[in-house]
C-alpha cells in the first residue's frame, strides 16, 4: 500500500489528526502529508502513505492555490478567527476598482515576515512555540512570490479573493498586508487551499469517505515539476542500486527518473557539466 491520497480537511482539524485518522483506516503507521494546513483552514491536503513519503522533500516547492475571506476592520492575534482582537479600525469607504488595484499591487516577488504562530524553525523550535512561552523573536523576511491574484467577492466589510503563490507564503499575512493598503486592518474567517500543481480539490475525499478502496494516486502526479526520465530495465536497476550515471540527454539540474510503469526510482541531482548524474532520493 503505496502512493498518495487527496483529503479534503475540514475546519477545525490539524493536518497531523488526519494523518492520525488515515493511519487507523488503513492500518498502516508510515503516513505523512506535504503542506501543512491551519487547524482552522479547510481544502486539499496531500497525505502520502508507505514509499510515498520519500517524496515529501520535493513537494513543498509547488505552487498552491488559495480562497480566502478578509474581514475588514478587525486584527486578531493570529491573523485569523481563532485569535483574540488585538485592534479595531474604521473600513474606508470602497469600491471594485479600488480592491482589485490594491490586489493587484502584490503580484510578483516580495518578502514577508511570516507570523509568530507559524511552523518556521528558529534556533530549534518552532515560532508558536516560542510565542506560546511569551517570548517574541526577530524573524528574518522570506522570498515568496504572489503569482495571480483576483477579487471574487466584496460586500460591506467582507472581501473574498482568490491567489496563486509559492512556497512559504502566508494567506495570514497576505490578508492583515491587503487590509493595511486598504487603509485599514483585517483577518481571515475562512481560508479553503483549492490546488497544489495540478492536483484540485475536486479529486478529494473527506476523511469520512476514505477506505481500504480509496483510489491513490501514484507519487509522479506531485512530481511533475521535474524533468521526467524512464529507464527501463538494466538503466532501471543501476538507478535503484544508486548508481551515479551520465546522463547527456537531460538539460535540469535535478530530474525525476521513473521505470517503464510510471512508478517513481529516484531523483538524481547533476554533478558536472558533462553530463553526471548522482542520486539525490530513491523513491523507489
């Protein structure tokens, strides 16, 4: 039992909790997921089972799409709902224009600072761990980037938008950054991920429909970023024995190789400029 199953995470569970509740139904302990949701956040998340773990280190570079709800006029502690109010502030008088220049105004590459009740690491423990003993810390800024960005809805003090970004963006922020150039303050009520890559949240399940049955998806579907080789036979045993090749045909510095089924081997990482190719990751 190998491969990846999209969740369709429901509000109010953490993305460790459905991994707990999978491992259950399948009775199997190796599951793991890639791009972690909010507890209060809902939508697609990638749970992968046995061999497809290995694959998690690869993922986290994809672009993930996102439908967020901005309330305007109230900051929380968090960023979100699940936070205590921290500050009100009046909501200017708006109109479609004006929302959407101010959306389009983050498209492309910036920094942010992502928030105290994150998972990033500083000096070996996780922000909301520092935060949760009272003790703030410098964050340093990360290269993200807002690739699309659009308004789907905006009545009263309610703003709806839709946004592709990169690794390491924080929806959070992106609404309490929208709100300040709205001249304002804001948080989110709702935030549901919609894609990673090309996977999309209508090909998920609840955690209430997943079963022994469930189809899963190969690990190649969450690697189609990569340059994509097929070795067959005698080339495909070298590859799982770890063998370093040469391989001139490829042009990327790190490719995926797969047998002749499509199942993952390995990816492998380019050494030199003739052409050699060392294995970065079996998958197999």
């Amino acid at each position: 039992m190998d491969g990846v199953l999209l969740i369709n995470k429901e509000s109010g569970w953490t993305s460790r909790d459905v991994c707990n509740k999978i491992q259950k139904i399948l009775g199997t302990k190796s599951v793991g997921h890639t791009g972690t949701l909010d507890p209060f956040a809902e939508g697609l998340l990638v749970v992968t089972i046995n061999k497809a773990n290995k694959i998690a280190q690869f993922v986290e570079d994809n672009e993930k799409t996102y439908i967020a709800t901005l309330k305007l006029g109230v900051e929380t502690t968090t960023g979100d709902l699940t936070g205590e109010i921290k500050s009100n502030a009046p909501v200017p008088s708006l109109n479609k224009t004006k929302i959407e220049e101010v959306l389009k105004s983050f498209i492309g590459k910036q920094k942010q600072i992502p928030p105290m009740t994150s998972a990033v690491h500083y000096n070996g423990r996780k922000l909301y761990e520092w935060e949760h003993d009272g003790i703030k810390v410098d964050r340093l800024e990360r290269d993200i980037e807002i690739f699309d960005i659009r308004l789907l809805d905006f009545h009263d003090d309610i703003i709806v938008f839709e946004s592709t970004v990169s690794k390491g963006t924080y929806i959070r922020v992106l609404g309490e950054d929208i709100a300040k150039r709205l001249n304002t303050v804001g948080h989110l009520t709702k935030l549901v991920r919609t894609r990673i890559n090309d996977l999309t949240l209508d090909r998920a399940l609840k955690i209430g429909e997943v079963t022994l049955d469930s189809p899963f998806i190969k690990s190649t579907a969450l690697l189609s970023h990569f340059e994509k080789h097929v070795f067959k036979d005698e080339m495909a045993k070298k590859v799982m024995d770890g063998m370093s090749l040469y391989i001139n045909e490829a042009k990327d510095d790190r490719i995926l190789i797969v047998d002749a089924l499509d199942n993952p081997l390995a990816i492998y990482e380019r050494r030199n400029d003739r052409g050699l190719y060392k294995c970065l990751r079996g998958l197999w």
